[in-house]
C-alpha cells in the first residue's frame, strides 16, 4: 500500500513538473533589432553588400534567439546582440563607427532593465572595444546610471573590459568619407548617414530589456552626445509596456524623448505597440527629425516604424523564423 501511495505521489509531482514546464516553454520570447536608419535604397545597394548585411542582421538575430530558447535572460540577449554588431564594420557602432569633426571615433550606449527599471550609460567613448558592456558594467557595479569620457573609461579598465586604440574603430570606408566631408559640404550632409545599432529582447519569464550603442553622427563637434546613451530618449525598458531602442538624428529623439514616450503612451493611454510608435515617429517627423525605433511589447509584439527611406531591421519570435528588412516595405 505504501509504495503505491509513493508512485502515486511521484506521478502527480512529475506530471506538475511536466505541466509547469510546458507552461514555461508556453512563455513569448523573442528579439528585435536595428543596424540604423538612413538613405537605404536599393540602387545604392550592390547584391553582395545587401547579403553582407542580411546575413550578418541573421547571425544577430540567431545569436540573441539562442540565449533566450535555453532559458537565458533579455539582458544577456541584448548586450551579446549589440556587441555582434559593434564587431562588425558594417554597422555605426564599435569597429566602423562615423568619425567626430576631428576625425576620431566617439562612442555611445545604454542598456536598460525592464524588470527593475535598472539602467546605465556610457558617453564620449574612445577606447572601450564593446561600449555596450561597459554601459552594462556601469547598470550593475556603480550606482550611477550615466558615465562618461576618461572617468567612464578609467571604470571600464579597472573592471577588466579590452581596451583598444581609437584607430581600432576607424575603418578605411568611414575615413574616406569623413575626408569627403572635410572637402566639401555637400559631402557634409550626405555623410550624416546612419548606422546605430540596437536589440530588444523579451525572455521567457516575461522580463524585456533594450540597449543602444552608436559612434553618433558623422562630423558631429567632438563632446556631442546624441539620444543613444540617453535612457528616455534612444533606449527604454519597462516589463509592464515595452522595451524600445532608436536610431537617426538624435537631438530630436532627445527632444521628443522618444523611447519612454512610447511606453507612456501605452502606459497612460493603453494604446497598442504599433499605434505609441508611429505616432511618436510622427511626433519626431514633424519636428524635422528623422529615423526610426524598435519596439517589443510584453505580449511579444513587434513594430519598427521609420520615417526615412529604410532601415537595417529584424525580428525573432519564438515559434517563428528570424526575418530581416532594410528598404521600406521590406
Ligand atoms: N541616434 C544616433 C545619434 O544621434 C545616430 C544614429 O542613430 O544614426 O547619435
């Protein structure tokens, strides 16, 4: 009688484990993110360029999805996503960043917790390899939220971060174009071309997290801190609306305070992820800026609305396939 009461009560306690886990494994996962906004067209676009940044915008995606299938949290989805793309000279981020009117690499990121509202920053970045894990380092062993320069970096060293010289960011590509910006200002403009790079992943236990990480904008006066770095403006996290990660001009994301506009909208308002951003890219339009946000809300839904002509974007949700955009439409 005994030993069949105790089987009875392994089966009913291994088929609670089997209904939670089942449960758990029911739980949206997923990550969105962006390589920047800007002028991209494809008749600027070679066919081997366009595969380069699919299948790099791909690996990304892949990268972050994994970490949140095996249980892993947003935060560490994000920071690994972002420093993918940091890594690569495709991107304004990291190796390739646009270069200052004095022709140096000055970086910016955030990263931001939703669950505890737990953010850090870091600003006027010259010499940390992966911005985006110094911002994280500054979220979780300071109690500041921003820092910035050769404090931030004086933090980083002494946290054992890789340090790298500034010409480890310049690429050949981004100095023959600040050359061309140099010479004539018709150059000038058009070098303003975006790049930013950002992730947004909500994991299994419902917690969403976001982060940015930027070089900012060609010829930018040295000093300049753009919305990237700005929690509010280019990134904001909050479980209980959205995570949101911008890109373009970044004085009028900062303006606008993008990123935490959208949560309130939907905090306050209750509206849906797609109407909040839209709305709020209208906002920024009107102004005169332009650009684009990620968004992902904590039901697992995305939008990416921009207002320029495309934008390096892509999404992977959980029971789904990763799929990458960067022209408008598609
Ligand atoms: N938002 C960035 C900045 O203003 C630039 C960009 O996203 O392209 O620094």
């Amino acid at each position: 009688m005994k030993t069949i009461m105790k089987s009875a009560k392994l089966i009913i306690l291994f088929s609670i484990l089997v209904t939670f886990i089942s449960l758990a494994q029911d739980n949206k996962f997923g990550i969105v993110i962006h390589g920047g906004a800007g002028r991209i067209v494809k008749e600027n676009m070679t066919p081997e360029r366009e595969s380069e940044y699919t299948a790099k915008l791909k690996e990304v995606l892949e990268t972050g999805y994994k970490i949140l299938e095996r249980g892993g949290n947003a935060l560490d989805a994000v920071e690994s996503a972002i420093r993918l793309m940091e890594d690569s000279p495709l991107f304004n981020a990291g190796k390739g960043a646009v270069l200052t009117e004095k022709g140096a690499a000055e970086l910016d990121a955030s990263i931001m917790d939703g669950k505890t509202l737990s953010a850090g920053a870091a600003a006027g970045i010259k010499h940390v390899k992966n911005p985006i894990t110094l911002a994280r380092l500054v979220m979780e062993k300071s109690p500041h939220v921003m820092m910035i320069s050769s404090g931030a970096e004086e933090f980083a060293k002494q946290n054992g971060l890789e340090m790298v010289d500034n010409e480890y960011f310049i690429t050949k590509e981004r100095w023959e174009s600040y050359q061309r910006a140099i010479k004539r200002e018709e150059e000038r403009k058009k070098a303003e071309k975006h790049g930013t790079v950002g992730a947004v992943a909500l994991d299994k236990e419902g917690n969403i997290a976001a982060g940015t990480s930027t070089g900012g904008m060609m010829m930018k006066k040295f000093g300049r801190v753009g919305d990237a770095p700005i929690i509010g403006a280019g990134t904001y996290a909050n479980n209980n609306t959205c995570g949101v990660s911008a890109t373009g001009s970044g004085e009028y994301f900062i303006r606008i305070g993008v990123a935490k506009d959208i949560s309130s909208l939907i905090e306050y308002k209750g509206m849906s992820i797609k109407d909040a951003s839209e709305e709020v890219i209208k906002k920024v339009g009107n102004l005169g800026g332009s650009g684009g946000v990620i968004c992902l809300d904590k039901f697992g839904n995305v939008a990416m609305p921009f207002n320029t002509e495309g934008m390096y974007r892509g999404f992977y949700l959980s029971g789904g396939q990763p799929v990458v955009k960067m022209y408008k439409g598609n």
